[in-house]
C-alpha cells in the first residue's frame, strides 16, 4: 500500500478535479497514491491505474472521521477536501477544489493546460461504439449539460437548450450529455473530447472539460469563484444573471459559434 494518502470523500467533480494531483503524486513518490474516497462516488476511478482508492462507508461530509483513519494509517496524509467539514458546503472566498490544490501544494499548476484530468484505461472501441450511436450527424459537435446538473442545476437550462438547438440546428449538432446513461465517467470525457464547443452548468462536467481542447463557456452560482475559468473557458455567466434574462447565455453562445 502507498505511503501517501490523499482525503477526498467525495463529491463527483471535486475527484475528477483532483486527479492531476493524484498523477502528479504518483510520478513524485513513484507509486500510486491511495484516495479517500466515500463509497458513493468509488466508481469514478474506474479508468485510472495511479490510484489506489480506499473505500469508507461513510457519507463524504464525515471528514474529521476520514482524517483521523488516514492518519493512523499513511505516513503521509494530503487533507485535499475542503467541502464537507462542518457541514458547510458553499465556500464563498474560492471554490473548495482550488482550496484542494492549495492545500495539496500546487495551486501554481492550476491553470497549466499540461494538467488534465487523465483516464488511462480506457475503453476505446466502447468509446467509439457510443459516439456512433450518440452522434446521428457529421455536423460539427456542441456538447452540452443544461438540464440533468446534480450539483447546481440551473432552473432556465431547458430555455438555454431549446434556444440553441432551434438557432443552429443546421450548422451543428447538439448533444445533451446530461440525459446519457453511461457506464463510465471517462465514456462522457470520450464524447466531449470530440465537441466544437462544451456548455455546462454541472460541476463535473466542466472539470472533466479540462481534459479536453474544446472551448467552454459555462454558467455558475453567484459566490462561486476560484476554480472557473480555466484556460480554454471562452465565457462564464451567473446563475442569477441568467435566471432573470436566460438569453444572455444563448448571446454569448451564438457570438462564439458565429467565428467558427
């Protein structure tokens, strides 16, 4: 077992965000990290052989319990989780996940385009196979998660969407990942890998989203700051600019789409 133990107990995004760190600590230490990590959200590293992950039977908002194990068992404990302790779960000064990397020591890697989110053991022909049956066109590709965001749903995505596929659905086509049943995460990561364009609201969307070179423009919740943009997010809108006027979305939209 690894000596070194990074506490993330969960949720879906703040673990794919994590993983640079996690490959960047397996290079360092030469050997797979364990990841913390609540049995809710284990399926997740399906797909990755630099981690070890050590699954609890715990909700992931019990960290102070996830720390003191790990610290009785690993020499050295990366506390990368923010969100969960106290229960308090909106950070207002910076998204809990950049505070992840500070604490893990590489916030100055943030930004770095060098730094994705990496699945290397994928599954290509069944990659292949779902994007035969997801794409029906040879349009050009807007990947989108309007309307299925667990984390922060956005209560005018439907709008959003409907504003989109009626403006361009002769120039592209859009997909709406959200209602996807996949088998595995990295399945949406072989999708979005093959957009003109991504659109979220949904946190683990737009972190899986840095493991792509496809443009991103997202909408967040007002307070949520930190993490978003990163390099290849070409625009970011509040949830309570759009809830007023959804429109502003489609605009930054069209005027991206329009120099393509």
């Amino acid at each position: 077992m690894s000596d070194v133990c990074v506490v993330e107990l969960g949720r879906n995004g703040d673990i794919i965000n994590l993983l640079p760190v996690l490959k960047h600590l397996s290079i360092q230490f030469e050997n797979p990290p364990t990841l913390m990590v609540s049995r809710e959200f284990e399926n997740l590293l399906d797909g990755i052989s630099y981690v070890k992950p050590y699954v609890l039977d715990l909700p992931f908002t019990h960290l102070d319990e996830a720390l003191k194990l790990a610290r009785e068992k690993f020499s050295v404990v990366v506390p990368a989780q923010v969100c969960g302790r106290g229960n308090k779960f909106d950070y207002k000064t910076s998204n809990f996940n950049l505070e992840s990397w500070n604490m893990a020591g590489f916030q100055h890697e943030f930004h770095n385009p060098s730094w994705k989110p990496e699945f290397d053991k994928r599954d290509w022909e069944m990659e292949s196979a779902i994007s035969r049956k997801v794409f029906r066109t040879n349009l050009p590709k807007v990947v989108v998660n309007l309307t299925h965001a667990l984390s922060a749903p956005l209560p005018c995505g439907d709008v959003v969407l409907d504003q989109l596929q009626f403006r361009w659905k002769d120039k592209f086509e859009v997909v709406d990942i959200g209602k996807l049943r996949l088998q595995h995460i990295y399945d949406m990561l072989g999708i979005m890998e093959r957009a003109a364009l991504i659109v979220s609201v949904d946190t683990a969307t737009l972190h899986l989203a840095a493991g792509c070179d496809a443009p991103v423009i997202c909408a967040v919740r007002d307070g949520w700051v930190g993490t978003l943009p990163r390099y290849n997010c070409q625009g970011r809108l509040l949830y309570s600019d759009l809830q007023s006027q959804p429109s502003l979305m489609n605009a930054k939209i069209d005027e991206f789409l329009e120099q393509l």
